[in-house]
C-alpha cells in the first residue's frame, strides 16, 4: 500500500494544474495506512469518545476494526449511521440553541480520510480573501488583512447567511465537486454521508440539505461550496475597480502643497524672517488641513473583500448606491447560484465611520486629522483613513456575566448601577493550583483573542473583577477574609500559589503580565508549508496496534485492542489497567482481547 503521506503530496500538487481532474480517489479508502492516520488525527480530540447513535466510540480501535470497513467500501455496501442530534447553548444567545450532530466512531474514521483528501486537492486553490476553517488561518489573519486592504473605504456591506450549514444545496455541492473530481464511487459515498439523516429522540430524520452536522469533512465541504462566493467577488472586483491606481490629487490640495513647498524652500535657503516662517506654518497647517482627493469622486472606485465562514464583509470605496448594487447583486447571486438567503436582519450597509461589528471586533475607519512625522521627519496625517480594531463593551462585560463572576446592583445613591465581584461556587472544592489556572485561563484567552485592538487596554477592568473574583473563592474556599488570603499569598505585589510536582515544588502565579496591544494576533501566521507536512509525524497507535504486544499483560497476539479513556484526571487508580495508564500518562492502552474484556469488566 501506498504512503497516505505521500498519495496527498501528489494530489497537493496536482491541484494547481488548472483543469485537471482527479480520478481513481475511491481507491485510498482501500488504504489501512489511511484508517491509522485519520486514527491518530480524531483520537486526541475529546469528542472521540462520545457515543453516536450506534452507540460506539473510538474506544476497541483494532485492525480487524478496519479491515471490516475496508470490505464494505470495497462492494459498496457500506452505509453511514444516522449522526445523534443534541442541542448546546449558543454564546451569544445561551437561550438559543444550535444543533450539533455526533456522528458514529467508524463514519468519523470515513470522513476524516475524505476530509484530507478533499483539503490536499482544494486548499491550494482557495481564494486568499478566505479565512475560516482553514490551517494557519484565523480570526486574527482575517482582521489583519482587512487592516491592510480596507484602508480608506466609505462604506460596509456586512453579510451574513441564513442558516448556511443546514441550506447548501446537495446538488449544488455535488456538481462543484464534480468539475474537479471523475470518481462517480467517490462522489457516491459523498451523496451517501449527506443524506444520511440525523436520529432526535430516537426518530430517524432525513437530511435534505446541509452538510453532516458535527462531521469532520463539514467544514472543507462548506469552504468548496463558498469558495464560489470567493471566486464571484474576484471577478466583480475585477469589473468595478477603475483606473487610476491611486486617486489624483485634488486642486486644493495641489494648490496647498504648491505654497507650502515654497515657502519650505525659502527656510531651506537660509536667512528666513519672521515673516517666512509664520507663512511657512500657515501653509503647513492649510496642507494639512486639505485632502489629498476629492473622496465623491466617482471616477475613483474600489472593493475589498473578506470571508470568514459563512461571514464575510464587503468595503466599498463609493457612494452608497454603490454599496446598495453590490448588496442587491450578492443576494442575486447567492439566491440563484447557490440556493442560499441573505439573513436580512444581519446584512447591513453601515457608514465605515460607525462601527461594524465583524467577528467580535468593533471595526472602524478614522477620519483623524492627528499628524506624527515619519522615518525622514515629515508631518503626514499618518492615520487618516486607516482601519482601527476595537474591544466592544459588551464582550467583557458579557464574559463576566457568563463566568457568574460578577453582580449588578443598582446604587440609589449614586443613581447608577453597582459592578460586585462574585466568588464561584463550583470552584469551592477545586486545588489552589487549579483556581488559579483556571482563572488564568479564562484572562489570557480574553487577551489572546483581543490583544491585536487599539482598546485592548479597558481588559484591566475585566482583570479587576476577575481578580476580586479569585480572591473571593479563595476566602469561600478557607472560610476568611480577602485581606488574610493576600496576607498568606501575595509577593511583592503578585499572587503566589506553592504546589509540588514530582521534580520538585514550583509556583503557579496569577496573571499579571498587563494588556499592551501586540502587532500581530495570536497564531498570526500564514500556512508556509503544505498541509499534508503536518500529518508526517511519528504514529505512535499505529506502531502500538501493529506491534501485537499487550501492555498489560505482555503477551504476544495479532488482535490488539486500543482501549481510551475520556480524561486522565477522572481515573483513580483503582484497577491495574488505570495505574498503567496514569505512570505512562496515556489515555489509551495496547490490550490483548482477554486484558480488554477484564478491563471493561472492571470499570463497570
């Protein structure tokens, strides 16, 4: 059998060759490399241990496991389980809930090979505008782009897609993936993951469009259907961006430069009066003062464009029948094209002086006419139609709500309300060690997510309630007072918390590393390498079940089962297998049949 590695460096690079197409994919399906590279890949991940509707996990992976899939791909009689349907609260709306579907332990097994296969063959040919779901790429690469491209637009088209996972069309899907591949078995078992339906209640329920809810492959396939909203913007940015490059300068300002480099000059030749230079910072200051360019120019017009998900923005550099066209002409698309709708209520046309709420970010462009000199000491008006990022209010405030760490009263005194940090209940019987990382946490994932805004300082206020909060949970824990648990932990101004490990005591500090703005985000970085280099490390389930010893017993057999457990921290150490596991510090074991039936006996 082939090298999996190998089989998605060659269709890497056959992706790039316009026009050609892929044939003969059905076959890597055929791969037992495979099977243990898409093992190694959903193992780690803590939804591998929840059951699907066939009631299986990850848990008991063996070869025999995989061979008997293999042999159902091979005369087609494979059929994929009905995924479980549960329910969990949004973030921004816990009221609401969003369905997620649990798909079965072999169908996850399935779609991760075709996720690797369909990511080496489309992902050198998504669009750069295109930043969701996608490796190396971000919210932050996002956000970084449209600071650098959406420099002085006018206005914003915000859009938003109603219900986009659960409406893409399934023939749609199919024939965009049909340009690209010539495999009618690949795109059969395609058609067969879609419609295999959902269990709720334990109702079967058919699937008539959307993609596998919860699935591995999802987010490739929503990024193939989307990518035509990528390539439909590329061409309509091709036809409304006009020539010149860059605006002209207007009469004004050419007029003011004109005086201004004058009298410059009169101070550069020496021997100036008082009265060249009081005309030389007049000029200065009507320079200054002046635009460059007429911005309703109408001879000058510009789009960019950004996409994360099914969120994407437009910046239009126009008037606002401009901005109305291009609105009227994405819903037409998406409509007709793509079977998709327009979420009316999300899609907006907003002035880029307001702000534009944009993947968690206030996003707006200054008309500032604040100047600073540049590298050669000329006064420039460095930040007038720049993009600026901004924390919203809302966010922290909301995340202090959503920890339960503070509470609101309203004071009659001062006729406002009242912020009170709050202790945390559910942390009462957590180790010291343990509050602090998880506070620690919860404020440098804040800061993380936020640290690239311009406002990123205002977290010191979130910092502030969540401190008084630790404080609190610490004085609940120990029953006394905030004042005794900083006489007992704080050093030189920093919380202290002493623990032992087994190289000996250390010392867990609560955060107090500030909130500066940082350049760049967090895991700001573009995917240099081809994403199939990822996935060439070393294997180490697929070298345990080939090695057909038993950890626990010892004992020689080619039937080896992987035994899983969710977390380490839930095993107590009571039966042999579970001290194994703790002194390697695995949550998977090599068992012979016989060692994994004891053990199984045993954990129940």
């Amino acid at each position: 059998m082939r090298n999996p590695i190998g089989v998605l460096k060659i269709l890497t690079e056959k992706a790039s060759v316009k026009g050609y197409k892929f044939e003969r994919l059905y076959r890597h399906l055929y791969n037992p490399d495979f099977y243990l590279l898409a093992y190694k890949n959903i193992a780690t991940s803590p939804g591998s241990m929840t059951k699907g509707a066939d009631g299986m996990t990850i848990d008991n992976m063996s070869i025999a496991r995989i061979n008997k899939i293999i042999a159902s791909l091979k005369d087609q009689s494979y059929q994929p389980n009905p995924a479980r349907r549960t329910y969990i609260a949004k973030k921004n709306n816990p009221a609401k809930k969003r369905p997620l579907g649990i798909p079965s332990a072999n169908d996850k097994l399935v779609q991760e090979i075709i996720r690797m296969i369909l990511e080496a063959i489309y992902e050198p040919t998504f669009s750069n505008r295109s930043h969701g779901f996608r490796p190396k790429r971000s919210c932050h690469t996002a956000l970084s782009q449209i600071q650098g491209t959406f420099t002085g637009v006018r206005w914003m088209v915000e859009g938003d897609i109603k219900a986009c996972f659960d409406s893409f069309d399934h023939h749609v899907l199919i024939n965009i993936l049909h340009r690209r591949i010539k495999d009618e078995k690949f795109l059969s078992l395609m058609w067969k993951f879609l419609k295999a339906g959902y269990m709720e209640q334990w109702k079967y329920h058919s699937t008539y469009s959307g993609t596998p809810q919860g699935s591995g492959m999802s987010p490739i396939l929503a990024n193939i259907y989307l990518s035509e909203l990528d390539a439909f913007m590329e061409e309509y940015k091709a036809r409304f961006d006009t020539e010149p490059f860059r605006r002209p300068p207007s009469r004004e300002y050419e007029r003011a430069n004109y005086h201004y480099r004058r009298t410059k000059a009169k101070l550069d030749a020496g021997n100036a009066t008082t009265e060249d230079i009081r005309a030389f910072k007049e000029a200065q200051k009507r320079k200054l003062s002046t635009p460059f360019a007429d911005v309703l120019d109408s001879r000058f017009k510009r789009i960019q464009y950004n996409r994360y998900a099914d969120d994407f923005l437009v910046g239009v550099i126009g008037s606002k029948q401009d901005a109305l066209k291009i609105k009227e002409d994405l819903r037409c698309f998406l409509a007709e094209k793509l079977k998709l709708t327009f979420s009316e209520e999300k899609t907006k046309i907003t002035h880029s002086s307001e702000a534009v709420r944009y993947l968690g970010y206030d996003i707006r462009v200054t008309r500032s006419k604040a100047v600073k000199r540049d590298k050669n000491g000329v006064l420039n008006r460095a930040w007038c139609g720049k993009v600026f990022l901004y924390v919203p209010h809302e966010k922290w405030e909301n995340k202090l709500h959503e920890l339960k760490v503070m509470q609101v009263k309203w004071d009659e005194n001062r006729g406002r309300d009242f912020w009170r940090p709050m202790h945390r209940n559910e942390l009462l019987n957590s180790t010291d060690v343990e509050i602090v990382n998880q506070y620690n946490s919860e404020i440098r994932g804040l800061y993380n997510f936020y640290r690239i805004a311009e406002n990123v300082g205002v977290l010191s206020k979130f910092y502030y309630m969540m401190r008084y909060s630790m404080l609190k949970t610490f004085a609940g824990k120990y029953r006394t007072t905030v004042t005794k648990i900083k006489k007992k932990y704080m050093r030189d101004g920093v919380f202290r918390v002493p623990y032992d490990t087994r190289s000996g005591p250390k010392i867990c500090e609560f955060y107090h590393d500030g909130f500066r703005k940082q350049e760049e985000g967090y895991n700001n970085l573009q995917d240099l390498l081809p994403r199939y280099l990822h996935y060439d490390k070393r294997n180490t389930l697929a070298n345990r079940l080939r090695a057909g010893i038993c950890e626990l017993c010892g004992s020689k057999t080619d039937d080896i089962r992987i035994h899983h457990v969710r977390a380490l921290k839930k095993l107590t150490g009571a039966t042999e297998a579970e001290r194994l596991m703790l002194h390697m510090r695995r949550k998977s074991l090599a068992l012979c049949p016989y060692c994994y039936q004891s053990t199984l006996a045993q954990e129940l």
